[in-house]
C-alpha cells in the first residue's frame, strides 16, 4: 500500500448502451506528491475503484493508505484499479460541498 492524498469521491451508475448492463463504481480523486526534477509541488491523479470499497472512505479529504492494481488494456495502455484502503488522517483543505453518498456506498 501507499500513502496518498484523497481529495475526493465521484460516483457512477449507468447503463452501458451497447450491453444494457448497469455500471457502478466510483472515481477516486488524489494528490501525488511530484518527485521529478522538473516539477515540484503536487500532482493531481485519478482512478477507478469498486463501489462496495468506498465505505472505506470515511473522511475525504485525508490521507489513506491505498491498494493499487496496474491492469494492461487491450491498447496496452495501463489502468489503475483501487482494490483496497485505510483511513490514516485527516486534512483541512476548507469548506468543500458534501455529496450524498449511493446507497452502496454506505452498506
């Protein structure tokens, strides 16, 4: 696992127009800490996540302990998959607005 920065939570639930299958999950938002020599500061990332781990998020924003899977897709290009997380601390970044949470998300 890695430490990293969530800054926020979006939600997805849809329904896929070539299958008719319903989508559900969640888009995780963070914060990478940039160790490069031309950059400093702090990199914004984002990846997908199963929408029964977003429990797991109970203070947002805040630092989390975070389990990633790198999958290859079919255009060899890879993607981020979180499998797995662990509340570490809070932080203040100030006021924010507050989404209602699917009802997945809080079972």
């Amino acid at each position: 696992m890695t430490n990293y920065l969530v800054v926020g939570v979006s939600f997805y639930d849809f329904k896929d127009e070539k299958t008719g299958k319903q989508i559900k999950g969640a888009t995780i938002h963070f914060l990478d800490k940039a160790e490069e020599t031309n950059f400093m500061g702090y990199r914004p990332g984002k990846f997908k996540a199963p929408i029964e781990i977003i429990k797991n998020f109970t203070n947002v924003p805040g630092y989390y302990d975070l389990d990633i899977k790198i999958k290859a897709m079919n255009d060899g290009k890879p993607t981020l998959t979180l499998t797995g997380a662990r509340y570490i601390t809070s932080v203040n970044l100030g006021p924010a607005t507050t989404a209602a949470r699917p009802a997945a998300a809080t079972q």
